[in-house]
C-alpha cells in the first residue's frame, strides 16, 4: 500500500495519487508517512528526469501534484510532527545572469530530497549571498550560471564569501549550462554538479558530513 | 522596413517583402562541449567546418560567438571572424557579451555586419551604441533592462520604445535595429511562447523595426526538439519576424513552407527548389 503512492505519483497519475492520500489520512494514517511517500516518489520523478526519461513539465507537474498532496495533509500535522530537515542549503543564479530554469530544478530537488531551501532567485548581488549564508547560518552554497559572464561573478561570489570570514562555514557547489571542473576551480568553489541530482549528492555529502 | 547587412560580395536584406533572413546560430560554444574544448585551445577548425555546412544548409547570415570559460575573446573573436570571412561569402552577426571583443571583431570585419547584441541595460545601451554607430553596423536590440526580461508584452514593448530612441538619438537608423523578443523554455512556463508571438504584434505595429528571434530556446528541456522549433518559426514568421536566428538545417523547411503560406516566396520558387534538391540530395551534393 504505502509503495502504491510512490510509484503513482512518480508515473505521474494525480487523480489516483490524491485518492490515495485522501484514503490513507480516512483511515487515520500517520501523515507524516504520507508525505514521506510522496516525496519518494517526487525523487523517482527527478532519476527519471535526470536519465532523460522524463522533461520538465514532467516534474513541473510532479511538483504540482506534490503541492496539492502537502495541502491535504497540512491540517492533520501536528507541531512537533513538523517534518525534520536534512540541513540548509542557499541557492542563487549568480549577478549579471538571468537564467532561471536549472536554478529552478536543483531548489526543487534539494526541497524534495528533505534541504530547507533558500532561494535568492537570480542576477544575485555577492552582498546578498553573504548576508543570506549570515543570517541563516547555512552549511551548503549553490551557486548557478550560464552565460560566460557567470564565471567571474561565481568567482566574485566565493571572494566575497571568504572575505566575510565565512569560506570555512559553507561548502559552496556550482552548476549550469557551460559550467565544469575548470570553471569551478577558476571559481574557487569545491564541486561542480552536472545536474540536480548531483546537486543533491553534494549537498548531502556535506552534510552529513 | 528594411535592413541591409553585407560582407564584401553578398548583401542580405531583411523586410517584409522578402524571404525569411536565416542566421545561422551553430558557430556559439554555449551548450556543445566539443567546440567549447576546441575554442579553449584556440582550434577553429569546427568554427571552420560549421560555417561551411551551415552555408551549404541556406544560412543567409552566421552568428559568430567563440564565448566560453578560458576564452580571451578580444583575441579568439577576431580570428574566428577572420577565418569565416575566408571560407564563406555570407555577412556575420558579431556575438560577444563583452564590447571590447565586438569592437576587435568589428575592426577585420569588411561590410555591414549585425552586432549581436544590445539590450536595454544601462551599460550596455551607454557601451554597445557608439560602436554599432562607429562601425556602421546594424545591431539586435534584445528586450532585457535593468529589471531582466519582463514576463508581459507591454512592458517588453517598452523596453523596445527605450531600445529604439536610444540608439536613434546616438544615430543609428531604426533600419538598422532588429528587435528579439526573447524566447523562453515553454517547457518551464506554459505561457512563454504566446507572450513572445503577441510581443512581436505589437512591437510591429507600434514600430515597425524588423524582428529577428532566437528560436530553438522555446523548446529547452522537452523531447523531439526540431518539431517544436518548426511550429514556433512558423507561427513567428505568421505573427511578423523577418529574421530567425535557428539551426537552418533544422527548421529550413518549416521556414520555406511558412514564407509561401505568408505570400513572401512568389510562384513558390524558393519551396519548390528546396523540394527538388531534396528529391536529388547526392547530385547535389557532389
């Protein structure tokens, strides 16, 4: 039964998905497992999208069905059942660049896989980056490009981030269109993801640490 | 409206009455490893082979962009012009993000090339214009500012009113300005591809700039890529661009089909040609 909602919703049948919810939370079940298989089956979705099985509305729509699922089990959630976050991750498409889409994608990812996301949307002034990291105490940056002038503002991001005092606080990772291995060491940063998935290795890796 | 862009032999005009303009957008590293890998060692020989082949495939125009991470582009952007200059007849569209690489290009461009690009961004307006005007170039005006891309017409519009009194007032033709409405992934918002055909009316009819568009982002992240593109350039062409920077082997047919439907290919000469050599595609080829 509770495999049921995680490969319903990860082949995407929301009807079916919801009916499921709606029958598991009659029959008094504990939401917090609900949730924890719809997640589950949210991360299928993101396997799937990144071993090019499914596209973007693909896991557009899973994160539509997911949000309708965590609106259906809200009320029943007590306090103290707030579900439990793996760590904090920052992420931002760096200042200059516009391009939104996989910056999208990791922060759904790592929201998903269990991060508290902190999304400083796009063309991200460094000061931003740094006050974010301060305020939040966060352990993990994700910083995202990709035209050609990402690259500078990436290596400015990290710059500013070690001159704040806080370079030993973060792990800082970076991604996007012309993204890599050499860019990321001009950067100064210490990984380079190739995708959302990645994303989410690296960020849990950190963490746990 | 018209718009003439040339190298030493060949002149292209973009407008109304005449067939879609096709610029080749091949020769541009972001995306493709292989030529980024190339571009980083100063090898262009691929810059070399896409130009030919994009020629061959009935690019009027060939975007030229060498950007990429470990690229001096004040260096490499010249070059790669230089050579395309040498290996095919058609006019380039100069790309860079960096004035100082447009400019070092500009200077061994011989004609009237298009430079790729101007948005509305304070810097770039102050940066790009006098040299579109020094040069005498024409130039593509990108409806970005300050604030980004605007997810509505009308504000894109303005963006476009903004673009056109600036490099007017710094003496440029509006002849000389193409707009590019921008495209986004229709896979991420539903709504992108419809702001962008309703932009270009308006923009049309309120300013009657030639419109080009990059079309191939409309289909980012979505699976069989070259049908997308060739409904988009043709609903495009329908709603009033003159110009598409495409992959022209790609979507050519899409564009032939539409210029004919749109009374801009008389007696179908250009459709028909097309139809033929594909019927013959070795002879043609030898």
């Amino acid at each position: 039964m509770a495999k049921d909602l995680v490969n319903t919703l990860a082949d995407l049948k929301e009807k079916e998905a919801l009916g499921m919810v709606q029958d598991r939370l009659s029959a008094g079940e504990d939401p917090l497992r609900i949730l924890d298989d719809a997640r589950r089956g949210v991360e299928i979705v993101g396997k799937r999208f990144s071993d090019e099985e499914y596209f973007i509305p693909d896991l557009v729509y899973s994160g539509e069905i997911l949000k309708q699922i965590t609106d259906m089990v809200k009320p029943k959630l007590t306090k103290a059942a707030e579900v439990k976050r793996l760590g904090k991750v920052v992420v931002g498409t760096v200042a200059g660049d516009i391009h939104d889409i996989g910056k999208d994608i990791v922060v759904f990812m790592l929201d998903v896989t269990g991060f508290e996301v902190f999304d400083l949307g796009i063309d991200v002034p460094v000061q931003k980056f740094v006050d974010k990291i301060k305020e939040t105490g966060s352990g993990v940056v994700g910083l995202s490009g990709f035209l050609t002038l990402a690259f500078q503002s990436m290596k400015d991001t990290v710059g500013a981030i070690e001159k704040a005092g806080l370079r030993n606080q973060v792990k800082i990772m970076i991604g996007g269109g012309q993204m890599d291995e050499q860019v990321r060491s001009f950067a100064g940063a210490d990984a380079y993801g190739k995708d959302a998935m990645d994303a989410v290795k690296l960020a849990k890796g950190w963490i746990r640490g | 409206m018209e718009t003439g862009i040339s190298s030493i032999t060949r002149e292209v005009i973009i407008g109304d009455g005449h067939p879609t303009a096709l610029i080749g957008e091949r020769i541009n590293p972001a995306g493709r490893k292989k030529l980024q890998e190339a571009l980083k060692r100063g090898d262009l020989e691929m810059v070399q082979r896409e130009a030919l082949s994009q020629a061959e495939a009935g690019a009027d125009i060939l975007d030229v962009s060498v950007g990429t991470f470990g690229v001096d582009e004040v260096k490499l952007l010249p070059e790669a012009v230089q050579l395309v200059i040498e290996t095919v007849d058609l006019p380039l569209c100069i790309d860079s993000a960096y004035p100082k690489a447009m400019e070092a290009a500009l200077k061994v461009y011989k004609g009237k090339p298009l430079v790729n690009s101007v948005t509305g961004e304070e810097h770039s307006l102050a940066r790009v214009l006098p040299l579109v005007k020094d040069y005498g170039a024409a130039v593509i005006g990108l409806v970005q500012d300050d604030e980004g891309i605007p997810k509505n017409s009308e504000r894109r519009l303005a963006i476009t009113r903004k673009i056109v009194e600036r490099a007017e007032s710094a003496g440029i033709s509006r002849r000389d300005i193409l707009i590019d409405c921008l495209t986004f992934a229709v896979g991420a918002d539903p709504t992108s591809g419809s702001i962008v055909i309703d932009t270009i009316r308006k923009i049309k009819a309120e300013l009657g700039v030639n419109l080009t568009l990059g079309a191939s982002n409309v289909s980012f992240g979505l699976p069989d890529r070259s049908l997308l593109n060739k409904a988009f350039v043709a609903m495009a062409i329908a709603a009033g661009v003159t110009c598409l920077i495409v992959d022209v082997a790609q979507v050519q047919s899409a564009v032939l089909a539409a210029d004919l439907i749109m009374g801009r290919d008389r007696r179908a000469r250009r459709y028909i040609e097309a139809y033929r050599q594909r019927q013959t595609p070795h002879e043609q080829k030898e």
